[in-house]
C-alpha cells in the first residue's frame, strides 16, 4: 500500500477530544483494550514521537495524578478525554493512527 502512518499526535485540545470522541463513537472499535488508545506523545520531555516537536496543548488533559514521570509512553481515554502515563510495554493498549503521505 502507498499509506503509512503515525501515531496520533494530538496538537490542540479541541483535536483531542474530537479524535477521541469519534474513535469512542465508531461501533466495534473499542478493542481488548477497552477504552485506552496510545497517542504519540513522549512523557519524557512532553514530544510527539514521530517529529520530537513540543506538544503544544494549551491545557494538557492529564488525569489527575498524571503524568507519572516512572513511564514514557501516554494513552488517551475514549471518555474522559483525558491522558495517563504508562508502560510502554502495555500490549493490550490499543492504538490510533493518522495517515500520512
């Protein structure tokens, strides 16, 4: 295929909640996972993965206690909207991508 992808990087809060919110909406598409879905965002050093840029979300969604600086990668919850930090070896998350070109 000529279509490949990154991980979601949300860059606004509106963005995020609208790409989580669709995802929620989509019949089926909650996976094994449940609600969580990986984003593309470095806990780190708060970056997206795929260019190293800053995330620049006004108003970061953490979840309360959030972010655990003990783990790097960050999930989005379907209904809350918000983020938590965890393992990046969860492998029962699931993932949302966004294709690029």
């Amino acid at each position: 295929s000529d279509t490949s992808g990154i991980v979601f990087e949300p860059t606004t809060l509106a963005i995020n909640d609208a790409v989580l919110q669709a995802a929620y909406d989509i019949p089926g598409l909650v996976g094994p996972g449940g609600v969580f879905y990986w984003i593309g965002v470095n806990n780190g050093n708060l970056t997206y993965h795929s260019n190293g840029n800053p995330v620049s979300i006004a108003s970061i969604p953490w979840k309360s206690g959030q972010p655990n600086s003990d783990y790097d990668c960050v999930f989005g919850h379907l209904v809350t909207k918000q983020w938590t930090s965890a393992a990046c070896d969860n492998s029962y998350m699931n993932t949302i991508c966004e294709m690029t070109s």
